[in-house]
C-alpha cells in the first residue's frame, strides 16, 4: 500500500512558508537589482521567521534565465548570502518560464526520496539587468586587435571598423524568440489567438480584469506572501509596480500591435509585462515538520512537464494540467481554484478554449471527452502577470505560493498551477491545501 500524500514513488512533501519580492516593472534602465539581491530579500523574510537556522537547510534550489556574470550557479551565491553556510549545497535550474516550478519539483524529488528533509526552493529574474551584447563581426574585431602586434597591425585592424559592428545584440529580445519557430513569444501568443478565434475586445477585457483582480487583492491585503524591498538609496518598494488602476477598455483599444503590426491584436496591455522579481517555498518532510512543529500551507500531490509544436507553447498548461487530471481521476469541479500564468491575455484565454474542446483533446491529447470549463471565478483570483509581470525564471514559484494562499484563505482542497513554458512546454502542480491534509494533528497544521 502506497503511503498517504505519497510524492513522485516516494515520502509526501509538504509546504510549510514561503514569501516573494514586489515585481517592479522594467522601465528601460538597470533596475535597482540585480537577481541574486531580489532572491536573498525574500529568502531573509522566510528565514527570519522559521524556527531553525539557516544552516539546517539540506539544500537550496532557485530557476533563473538570465543571472548576471557575477552570477554563475545563483543559487549557491543566494545560499550563500543567506547565512546557510558553506556545508548547504545549492544548484540552479532552468526550464525558461517554467523554472521556478522546476526548482520545487527537483525539491520535491530530493524529499520524497529521502535524500532531504528541509529545502528551500524558489525563483528568480531581474529582467531589467539583462546584458546588451556585442554583435559577431565585432568580437571578431575584438579578437583580431588582440592578436595583432604592432601599431600599424592594430590600426590597420581598427580600420575595418564600420557602423554596423556598433550594433547591439538585445539579449533580453533575442530570449524571448524561440530559435526553432523563429517566432517570438507574442507571435506565438498572435497564432493562438487566429486557431481559437479570440478577438482583441476579449483581449483586452481578460486583460483589465486582471488589474481589477490585483488591485482588489491589494486593497483587501490579499497579498500575504509578499515582502517589501528596501534599495541601497533608501527606497521601499513594498507593491507590484505594474498595476494600472485606470486600465480600461478604450485606454487598451487605443494601443497598436506590438508584435504584428499593423493587423496584430496582441499589444503591450494585454500581454505580461517585462519585469524583476523573486519568490521562494520552504519545502519539508513529515520529519521535519514534526521536528521544528512547522505550519504546514499545503502538499505537493502531482507534477507533470510536458511537450508540443514551440510555435503552439502557450497551450502548455493544458498539455501538462491534463495527465494530472487523467491521473488522479479529477473532473474540472473537483478542483476549487486554477492559477495559470498570463504569458499573455490570449494565451490564457486559447488555454480554457482547448481544454473544453472535444476536438483538440482528441486530437492532442489523445483524450475520448474533453474537460468540463474552468471556472472564470475559480481562474487567477487576486490576477496574474497581464497586471503583475512575469519574471521568467520567478512565476513558476509565484503561481504556487499564491495558490498555497489562496486556497488557505478559502478553506479550500484542491488547487492546479500551471505556465505555458518557451521553446514548446507546459508545467502543472497539483497542489492539497491543508484542510484537505490528514495525520498532520498536534503539528503545526493550519
């Protein structure tokens, strides 16, 4: 007989903490910091507020896409920075949108199978630091002045140069294009929408809900995760930044297409926004829970990576929230609240439009019925990344803690995380609140 809460063949794994940064928007400049800074905020609050040292973590596992050149192997510069000492190992992972998540599964996996009792898992971004690069041609020069050995050599070397080697490589612009479609993420998000047929009044309308949502959320200290940032000048940055209380309809309709101009119906309103940010889950054991008498949020119940066409990736979430679904024998009802990432308004949107489609899931997912509709109610309560932002290497863990939440503050059992990931990948978690938790009495358990 399998053990109850069982994770991956092995030991449950229960949530017992976690905390994220504010996201702040990425307004054309360096923000004010840097990855592994935004990772060690969050991680100093959770920290803080735990009943065992730093140091009696057994690993440290963060997803980031773009670390710095100071950054290598950000994770162990983050534990590092953290106080846990030099006996803590720590690794980095990345699955592009989906590396947060990645970091909790490849968590989950070292408990379930007791190779850790106590980790701490998480995300982290700073879009805004992303390198502006060197063009080819001008390595090429670089490298041959450095060869040459006289001055004439040099200048005759420095002569070659031309207005075109002055031109920037856009690192952030060229990570956000899928090499093997040739299309980037908003092109991708343009072809769901023609398949489904999602008009930009839909869009937008999905899009200023999401303010609405946030902006409510923040208003009735809905946001309990969160933990403000304070910069090297002094300035506390303690909200989402990329709220816009005035979004509305006509102010969306007046904006013009930012990836297909001029008949495109994806914009800047109705997409995620470029942004920095972190946030990070402690992770535990049954032992471990007992031993520290930790407050348990929730346990991992089921984890699914999947794959399909990249020029098709933001229908991710339905390849990877599927399996979970056949797997543990759930009907849509039987699951009360639903996070997936707002990559894009109508990424989302063509996402609940596949997973009630009798057609697609036979043809895609090799299912004889589809789902049953999610519930718009029951979909990215407090909002998503459309208001948010989403920090690549942060949402997958942002999306998870929130639900934790969510599903807390609604006495609620069930709940489904999941992100469309570039490159052609989804990622889902299945994740049980704590009033649907049993065995864990006298504990901590709330």
């Amino acid at each position: 007989m399998g053990v109850e809460g069982a994770y991956a063949g092995g030991r449950p794994v229960y949530f017992v903490d976690g905390s994220r940064t504010p996201f702040l928007k990425a307004r054309g400049t360096p923000g004010p910091f840097h990855a592994a800074d935004l990772a060690v905020a969050a991680g100093k609050a959770l920290l803080a507020r735990s009943p065992f040292e730093p140091g009696a973590l057994d690993e440290v596992v963060f997803g980031c896409i773009i670390p710095s050149a100071d950054e290598a192997n950000i994770a162990r510069i983050i534990a590092l920075r953290l106080g846990c000492g030099k006996a803590v190992p720590a690794w980095t992972v990345q699955r592009n949108c989906g590396s947060g998540m990645q970091a909790i599964d490849c968590a989950a996996q070292d408990i379930a199978h007791g190779r850790a009792d106590l980790v701490l898992a998480g995300g982290t971004e700073a879009m805004s630091q992303a390198p502006v690069l060197l063009n080819d041609a001008m390595v090429k020069v670089l490298a041959d002045l450095a060869k040459a050995r006289s001055p004439w050599a040099k200048l005759k070397v420095l002569a070659r140069l031309r207005p075109g080697h002055f031109v920037p490589v856009i690192s952030l612009l060229r990570g956000l294009t899928d090499p093997i479609s040739g299309l980037n993420m908003g092109q991708t998000a343009e072809g769901l929408a023609s398949a489904f047929g999602i008009n930009r009044e839909r869009m937008d309308a999905f899009a200023v809900e999401s303010h609405r949502r946030l902006a409510r959320a923040q208003d009735e200290g809905r946001l309990e995760e969160l933990t403000p940032l304070y910069g090297g000048d002094g300035t506390l940055y303690d909200r989402d930044e990329g709220l816009r209380r005035d979004a509305s309809l006509p102010a969306l309709a007046k904006l013009k297409p930012a990836f297909e101009p001029p008949h495109g119906l994806v914009t800047a309103g109705n997409s995620a926004q470029i942004t920095d940010g972190a946030a990070c889950l402690l992770l535990a054991s049954r032992a471990a829970v007992r031993k520290y008498g930790l407050k348990v949020l929730g346990r991992l119940e089921d984890c699914q990576w999947a794959g399909l066409e990249p020029s098709q990736m933001g229908l991710g979430p339905v390849h990877a929230m599927a399996p979970i679904m056949e797997r543990q024998r759930l009907a849509t009802a039987d699951v009360d609240y639903w996070e997936i990432n707002e990559a894009f308004a109508t990424q989302v949107l063509a996402c609940t439009e596949a997973w009630q489609s009798g057609p697609y899931c036979r043809k895609e997912l090799g299912l004889e019925a589809p789902f049953q509709a999610i519930d718009p109610d029951r979909l990215n309560v407090d909002g998503g990344a459309v208001a948010l932002g989403h920090p690549v290497g942060c949402s997958g863990a942002r999306i998870v803690l929130h639900l934790l939440h969510v599903l807390g503050r609604n006495r609620a059992r069930l709940g489904m995380a999941s992100l469309c990931i570039g490159g052609g990948q989804g990622g889902a978690m299945l994740i049980r609140g704590a009033e649907g938790i049993e065995g864990l009495e006298g504990e901590g358990h709330g």
